[in-house]
C-alpha cells in the first residue's frame, strides 16, 4: 500500500529524535523497525516494546520536526507545542506588527494551506507519526490478559491515537456539526483492527467516531490511575480532557460538561494573586494537568516554546514579537488581572512593543516547560457546554467560581452567551494554542482589517470562516502515494 510507505517514511525521519536509553532500541532502532518487526518482538518481551513505543508517542508529540524543511521552519515546527504556537497565529488572538517581515507572515493571511506549501504537510506528517507509534502499542497488547500496567499503556496509546484523530479533523476539513459527511482524513489502525481502517479520506463523522471511541476507552483504561507529581504523562483526568475537547467541538454539550467536571476534579484554580505573579512555563503549577518539561538532554534551544514564546529570552520572541489583537485588549476591563500580562502601550518600548505578552518569562538554559492542559480550560469547557445544553444557572455557578480569581472586585453579568465565554477563554488560554481551533468550531471570520487595528498593514485582511483558506489540502505526497486519494478527493483552495 502506497499509504504505509508514505508514512513509514515519514515516521523513520521523525523517530530519530527518539533516545529512550531502553534496550530495544540498541536491538531493533524504532527509526527502522517495521511494525511487524515491532509485533514479533513484542510476543517476546512486551513489556520493553511497549515502554518503548509508548515513549516514542510521547517524545513525537513532544519534539517532533518533519523531515526536509528549512532551518527556521524546523524551529516553528517543533512538537506540539509549535502547532500550539502557530494555533493562536491563525487566529484574531494576535497581530503582528513586523508585517512582510514576519516569519509568520503566510501563517497569518491563512494563505499556506495548498497541498505543495510545508504547512500542509507538517500537521499530516506529526498526527500519523504519533498515530503510527500509538498503533504499534495497540497491536503488541493482548487486552483480555492485559496487566494493569499494560492497560494503562493502552489507555496512553489510545488518547494519543484518538486526540490525533481529532486535530487532523480539524485541519483536513470544516468543523463537524454540519459537515458531517464531507471528506476528511484516512482512519489508518493497527494491524489487528484492519478491517476497520479507511484507506481513503473517511468522513468526518467517521473520523469523530474513531476519536471518541478511542478516548473513551482510554478514559475506562486510565481509571484510577493518576500521575501525581509526573506531569509529563497522560493519566484518567487528562485523558477525560481530551475528550472533553473533542466532545466540545462535536456539540455533544452533555457529554463535554460531564467529561470536563470530571477531569478538574482534584486540582484547584490559582487565586487572584497567583493568576498574575506565575510563570505559565511552570508545570509544577497548581493548575497544570499535562506539560512536556524538557531537560538538558532533549532541550531544543531556539527550536522550543520558549524560543517562540519567552519575550524576554534569547529567542525568536523578541526577534519576531507578537502582541494581542487591539480590540481584544481593548475588551478586558482593567479590573482583570490578566491584563498585566500585556505590555501597556505607554510603557512600550523598540524591545517590548506595545501588548506584547509576557505570561511566559525565560527560564534559564531553555528549560522552560510547555503547558498542553491546565484546569482554568476545563471549567470554560464546562461552563460553555452547560449553557449550550440549557442549563444557564450551571454555567453561572461555573463561571461564579472561575472569575472572581481573575477580576477584582467581579459582580455577575445579568446573562451568559457563548460569545461571552469565548472572550474568556481568548483571554486566559491566550498562546496557549486554542486561537485557530476555536475560530473553526464556533465558525469565526478572521477580523484584521477594522478601524483601529494594531496589524501592520500588509496583513490587514478579513477571511470569512465558510472559506476554505482556512482548511489544509491533504498533502501532494500523499495524492501521489496513496491509491485511495486522488486529485477529485482534494480540499478546494479558496
């Protein structure tokens, strides 16, 4: 199959990152190793196949960098948390103030998105590398006499394979409610679960349905198993997160509520004072549920979050500064604490322009951690998906808890809408890579163009969400390789 030599490639690139000290990797480099080489090794000792491709899930996720792209690129596109940087970029978070000058200058106008440009295939290549590593743990266990450790592995392999699911629906395809039937994305599974595989492009509804079958059984094989201090793992309250998100995007209101208030359960939000004073870097931070916290040995200097996000670092943050959009500065009461989080445009300097963001202060040695979950999102998932679901005093209750930690002196508004629960959590998930997923499922034109705008000028433009500006083309590479897809399968351009 065409497909499989595709991503085969693609993954032995990806996977040279890969250094997890286990033995298997000195007798079979998952750089190499072919998945029923994995399989085979796996009846003999499974427990080291499954340390080890499961660590492979989490070092992709974490470091990732698609093979064949140019310096500066490699550095944006560097693990999830470059797809988080570039999410809040595609969005009416940010304005950019260096114009044509601006590394993200394409990444802006949504005008990377043809099948031939590295974008396209840069999501493509990060999901199927971590579906190709969370298929390989999938095939190696035999659930029914699975130990409990063994389920637990499961459970991680499954959230992975199921919240990449979702992420390439999103950018392979217009949101789900409504286009449920259009072309998205293929269902590539492991080994044993062939029969259920979509070579071609599935439906969305098929791809939602993959999602959330694979995390609800990551929930059921996570139950009771917490991470403790260990942030870097998935465990039962990260996993109902995910699902929680998925849910959200699927207007399943109910089942988002319920999977939300069950993840925050255990962890407690930063009060009023520490909402202003902590390092959104700091995994170690009350509210964080899932973070990557590099160490010297995989630190990735200016190809990291920190290099991107740290203003005040020796990275590109300051090279290529972006600020909050005008008039969502301009929203925030200066009652909200966080808006201390923006340079004032009386303080403004050439270094620090004006709204520039300072939630994230280097840390020394590029250490700085990236933050994937914290528990402020899971209470402005729940308070969304209660109002949707109708149950208005709920979300009130919701957001009566949440606020007063983040705006002094707060007093309740008379109602709620969903637009009102998006500005929060523009404001406090901002750079926290939600901008661009949160303009396709509550279908948002991109706005840069309006009286008063702070977007330099060669970028002021207004793309209206029905265009498909917004949506990736599947990949040229993967029209030529794959059978199932052809030219008549592809995403229009425009």
């Amino acid at each position: 199959m065409k497909l499989a030599k595709y991503l085969t490639a693609v993954v032995a690139s990806s996977l040279l990152l890969t250094s997890c000290g286990e033995d298997f990797f000195n007798d079979m480099d998952s750089s190499t190793a072919t998945s029923d080489q994995i399989e085979n090794e796996g009846k003999n000792d499974p427990q080291k196949v499954l340390a080890s491709q499961l660590n492979g899930c989490y070092t992709n996720w974490n470091l990732f960098i698609p093979d064949g792209v140019s310096e500066l690129n490699a550095h944006m596109e560097c693990g999830f948390g470059g797809i988080m940087t570039m999410a809040d970029v595609m969005s009416n978070n940010h304005s950019h103030p260096l114009g044509t000058g601006d590394p993200f200058r394409y990444d802006r106008v949504l005008d990377y998105n043809a099948q031939q440009y590295i974008r396209a295939g840069w999501y493509w290549s990060f999901f199927y590398t971590i579906i190709k590593a969370a298929n390989d743990v999938v095939n190696v266990i035999d659930e029914a006499n699975a130990t409990p450790t063994q389920k637990q592995y499961l459970g991680q392999a499954l959230a992975f394979r199921g919240i990449s699911y979702a992420y390439l629906a999103q950018y392979y395809q217009m949101t789900y409610k409504g286009n449920e039937d259009k072309l998205c994305v293929p269902i590539l599974l492991s080994s044993k679960e062939s029969d259920q595989e979509v070579k071609g492009r599935a439906t969305v509804a098929n791809v939602y349905e993959r999602a959330t079958t694979d995390l609800e059984k990551a929930v059921q094989c996570l139950q009771g198993f917490k991470h403790g201090n260990d942030k870097t793992t998935i465990d039962e309250s990260v996993a109902e997160g995910l699902l929680a998100r998925v849910y959200l995007v699927m207007n399943e209101w109910d089942k988002a509520a319920a999977m939300a208030h069950a993840a925050r359960q255990g962890y407690e939000l930063n009060d009023i004072n520490l909402a202003q004073t902590w390092n959104y870097q700091d995994a170690s931070n009350q509210e964080v549920m899932w973070a990557f916290i590099p160490t010297d040995a995989n630190k990735r200097y200016y190809a990291s979050w920190a290099s991107f996000n740290s203003y005040d670092g020796p990275g590109y943050g300051h090279m290529y500064p972006h600020v909050m959009d005008q008039a969502l500065y301009n929203s925030i009461p200066d009652a909200d604490v966080r808006k201390k989080f923006f340079v004032k445009p009386e303080e403004a300097t050439d270094t620090y322009p004006a709204l520039m963001c300072k939630k994230f202060p280097y840390v020394a040695q590029w250490l700085g951690n990236v933050v994937y979950m914290r528990v402020s999102e899971m209470y402005l998932i729940e308070a969304e998906a209660q109002l949707m679901a109708g149950n208005s005093q709920a979300c009130a209750d919701i957001m009566a808890e949440f606020m007063p930690n983040r705006v002094e002196g707060w007093t309740a508004p008379s109602a709620y809408t969903q637009m009102s629960i998006y500005k929060q959590r523009r404001i406090e998930l901002y750079d926290e890579g939600f901008g661009y997923t949160d303009c396709l499922r509550l279908k948002q034109d991109l706005v840069r163009d309006y009286e008063g705008s702070n977007e330099a000028a060669a970028l002021k433009v207004n793309i209206p969400h029905t265009s498909y500006k917004w949506i990736f083309q599947v990949p040229q590479n993967e029209i030529r390789d794959n059978d199932a897809i052809s030219e008549a399968d592809q995403n229009p351009l425009q």
